[in-house]
C-alpha cells in the first residue's frame, strides 16, 4: 500500500513542479516587456500553479481508489482495508480542500489586491508603499465582505426540500457532513457557477478556435510580404500625391491634408516595422523548425478537432442521459446513477485503463487541453464584459492588470472545467475510475473466480465496501444533492456551452488565417496599431477606388 500511495503523490509532485514551470513560462511569454509588477506576476504565477495543481488532483484521485481492488476478481487487495480507505481518501480530501481553500484566498483577496495595488501607482504624485497598500486594502475589502457573506450564507441556507431518499450507501455518505465543509462546498459552488460563465465563454469557442488555427496555419509569408509591400506603395503614392498639391505654391496644408499625412505617416511606420518584423522572424531557427514541424501541427490539429468533438458529443449524450436515468432528477441536481448511452471520452478511458498508465496520461493531456482551449478563447477575444473590450492578451504586451484578470479567469475555468469533467465528460471513469466489483454470491461470499462474467464496473448502486467513490466526485455530488440549485443550474450550463461551441465552431471555420507577425510592436501597443491599419485599410480601398491606376 505504502509503495502505491508513494509513488502517486511523488508523480503528482513532479506534476506540480512541471506546472509551475509552465506558469512562470506563460507569465513571462505574456506580462508586458516595459509595464511591469513584481506583486503582479508573483500572484499570477503561484495562482496559475495552485489552479493546475489542483486539477492535477483529479487523475491522481483516479489512481489511488482505482489501485485498491483486484480487476481480475472484483474485490479490494488485502492490504486495502477500511482503515487504509479512510486515511487515503482524508489524505486526498484535506488536499483537496486546501487547493480550493486557497483558491477562494487568492480570489477573493490576493488578485484583488495585486490588482489594485497596482491601480494605486501614480507616478505623478509622491507616495510610500504604505499609502498604496491602503489604497488596495480598501477596495479589496469589498471581496472579502462578499467572500464571508458566502461562508455565513454555506452555513445557514438550507435546501428548500429535502434529498430523497433512495437507499443507497453512497447517497447517505454525501449528506454527512459538518457545517465546515457544507460553507466551504457553498462557497465552492459559487465559484463553479462563476467560472461556468468564462467555461462556456471562452473554453467552449476556444475547443474549436485552438486545432482550426493549427490545422489552417499561418499565412503564407510570401503573400504576406506582398500584401505589406503594396499598402506600402499606395501609402507612399497617397503621402506622394498630398505633397505634390503644395509643392509649386505656398499656401500651407489644410487642416484636414494635415491629419491625413500624420495618419499616413502612422500606417506606414507600422508596415515597415510589421515589414522587418517577417524579415528578421523568417531568418530565424524557430521560424525554420516550425516550418518543418509544419506537418505534425496540421496531424495534431486534426487530432483536437476529433478529441473537441469526442467530448461535445459525450456532454450531449451524457446531459440527454441524465433527463431519463437521473436517479431523482432536478431534487438531487440530475446526478447520474449508470451512464446508459455511448460515451466517447468514457469508453477510451475504460479501454486505456487496460494498459497502464495510459489512461491517467490521457486525463493529464485532456486537462492540459482544456486549459490550451480556454487560453485560446481568452487571446482570440480579449478579456471582455459583455461587448466591451477590457484588456487584450498579447506576447510580451500584457498590462499587469491583465494578467491578474486573465489569471482569475483562467482559475474559475478550469473549476468549471473541473465540474464538467467529473459530471459529464466522463461520468463513469471520474466517479469510480477503473474498479469494478464482483457480482456474484455464493454461501454470502463474492468468488467471481469461476464466473469471470460477473465482474462488472462499479456505479452508484455497487457495494460501497468495495467500489469507493473519487474524492472529486464526492465533491461535486454533494454540492448537487446538498444545493440542488447549483446542480439544476450547472446542468442547464451545459447545454449552454454545447450551444456556444457551435457557434465557436461556426466562426473557426470561417475566420481567416493568422498573421505571421503579432499586432504589437516595441513602441506601439497592439491596440493603437491595429486602429491605425484598419483606418489605413479603409482609406485605401477609398482611395484606389478614386484612383483605379493606383489601387
């Protein structure tokens, strides 16, 4: 026993650590190269890492319950008795709801102060850190008093009715509980149900937006280099032309001619750095290797596409298989007793479990994934409220605030994500992973030795002596069944995000391909160039329509 709880925590270890490389990795491949805070890219980075960490839980959780029974007689090895399940699932409960205990700090009190503390510089007035702690201290404390009104909240509400009661073991289990964890689970499930909100915004289009970016590529650099050398010559020939009006008379330059030869002036120190931009990028070794790897990202492309498919069709079967085999429907939040129909996702997960460790790498992969697909959604649209553009995501060009933001996005999407894994993704595997339990009964004593066909996976209905439920699972039923409000709600999400994926899906295919340069440059934001070659844009065609010789 000892060897394999071991060896699980020392692999969720080398996770983590791997996790927080990639953290600082992603926070130094985004945080702007001149606008800068120390407070921020700490938080971003230890936030960033503690989310991964914790749903680096999951196919840890998987693997401990999982490696307690014997798959070719349906019974627990001898060494796991009541005892050892005790303490391994405590074990992996108090790190569970540490993970997320520290995840409510970080959101409702660290992000939103490294936010705010860094809203309090002002370089123009003279001022101590002390001032600019208050500062932060006194809009901080308006998340904290939200933050507590929820834990008073978890405490006294109460369901408006009562669970049902079905006699089951495993039922009965999810109702015990002291007032500690049912406040932490509330605040939990508010979380999750704030965070089904940036799951369906952003990680829903970004399923599709991330392998049909990979799979149409970037522009071709020729036909780039091209496009950029002929606005370059319309705007030399326009600037050209508005000279040529002054140049035999000494009347000066209208207001309006004025402007516009400031604005040309703009659009075309923007060509000529987006210009040398493709051609120092293209002398380069990464732009050569990937220009070999080329191939392997359309195959991969192609391979998402499939896996984004795989899991929108197992949401949907799942989400239509809970409304006919729920076990008591919206009283209990739609929990699931047995998947009946198809699961994709599922069913792969049954058939790695054969060879180990496969299907705990493809939980990891499928994790990292989500994670990929929500980064995408968030870079391709900007972080927003509602139609308004807040701030963008960009290589190297990331305000502070930004990242804190983009940062409790990315937390509150992969709770949710966390959620939707576990309820719907892959229902069977999340809740009981690879056990399975004998079903055969001779003088009250389980020998499937001799019946090899009654060893069957373990659900809801199996003896809880031998099928023991993922902490996570535990978790996330008892939120549905202690508050069936959130479970109604995170069930109808679902359908939501399916919704929002077509459309994604939709716009993917029809979105044009990427640049080979970013928007930003060393000494314009992304923002006010982008404005400045669309205006450019529309000057142009109006212009080459005036001027068809030109155009």
């Amino acid at each position: 026993m000892s060897a394999v709880v071991g060896i699980a925590w020392m692999v969720y270890g080398i996770l983590v650590t791997g996790f927080l490389g990639v953290a600082i990795a992603f926070t130094r491949h985004y945080q702007h190269k001149h606008e800068s805070e120390a407070l921020a890219t700490i938080i971003t980075i230890l936030a960033l890492t503690l989310v991964l960490a914790t749903v680096a839980l999951v196919p840890i959780d998987i693997f401990l319950v999982s490696s307690t029974v014997d798959q070719s007689t349906g019974l627990k090895w001898p060494w796991a008795t009541q005892d050892t399940m005790d303490q391994i699932t405590m074990t992996v409960q108090i790190v569970y709801y540490a993970c997320y205990g520290a995840i409510g700090l970080f959101s409702f009190f660290l992000i939103p102060f490294a936010y705010f503390y860094y809203e309090e510089y002002d370089d123009e007035e003279e001022q101590t850190n002390l001032d600019r702690i208050l500062g932060a201290l006194k809009y901080t404390s308006f998340f904290v008093v939200i933050c507590i009104l929820l834990v008073v909240a978890g405490l006294f509400v109460k369901p408006s009715q009562e669970p049902p009661t079905l006699g089951l073991g495993w039922l009965e289990k999810l109702l015990i509980g002291n007032n500690g964890l049912k406040s932490l689970s509330f605040v939990l499930a508010c979380l999750i149900l704030v965070g089904m909100v940036v799951f369906i915004g952003y990680t829903a289009p970004g399923l599709s937006l991330l392998p049909l970016s990979m799979i149409k590529g970037r522009r071709s650099v020729d036909t780039e280099l091209e496009d950029i050398n002929s606005r370059l010559a319309v705007n030399r020939e326009r600037q050209r032309e508005i000279q040529a009006r002054y140049s035999l008379t000494a009347k000066p330059k209208s207001l309006s001619d004025r402007h516009e030869l400031d604005r040309l002036e703009d659009e075309r120190r923007a060509l000529v750095r987006m210009l040398r931009t493709i051609e120092h990028d293209t002398g380069t070794t990464w732009y050569r290797v990937m220009r070999w790897m080329r191939p392997f990202e359309l195959i991969t492309g192609v391979f998402l596409l499939l896996l984004s498919l795989a899991i929108t069709v197992s949401i949907f079967l799942t989400i239509f298989d809970k409304i006919n085999s729920s076990i008591c429907g919206s009283s209990c939040g739609y929990v699931i007793n047995h998947p009946d129909l198809f699961n994709p996702i599922n069913i792969i997960f049954v058939k790695l479990a054969n060879v180990f460790p496969l299907d705990y790498i493809f939980m990891v992969l499928l994790i990292i994934y989500f994670f990929l697909s929500t980064m995408s959604g968030v870079i391709t649209m900007g972080v927003r409220l509602l139609w308004i553009s807040l701030f963008k995501i960009r290589k190297g060009a990331t305000m502070p605030q930004g990242l804190l933001i983009l940062t409790i996005l990315m937390t509150l999407g992969l709770l949710a994500m966390n959620y939707s894994l576990t309820a719907v993704v892959a229902p069977g595997y999340a809740h009981f992973g690879s056990q399975v339990y004998c079903n055969y009964t001779m003088d009250s004593t389980r020998d499937c030795s001799e019946h090899k066909e009654f060893i069957l996976p373990c659900d809801i209905y199996a003896p809880t002596d031998i099928c023991t439920p993922t902490t996570v699972s535990t978790l996330v039923d008892r939120i549905a069944i202690n508050a069936p409000f959130f479970g109604v709600v995170l069930y109808y999400a679902q359908w939501a995000f399916l919704v929002v994926y077509l459309i994604g899906l939709l716009m993917a295919l029809f979105r044009k391909r990427q640049n080979n340069v970013d928007e930003e440059t060393e000494d314009m934001n992304a923002d006010e160039e982008q404005q400045i070659l669309l205006r450019g844009e529309s000057s142009r065609q109006t212009y080459g329509s005036q001027n068809p010789s030109l155009a």
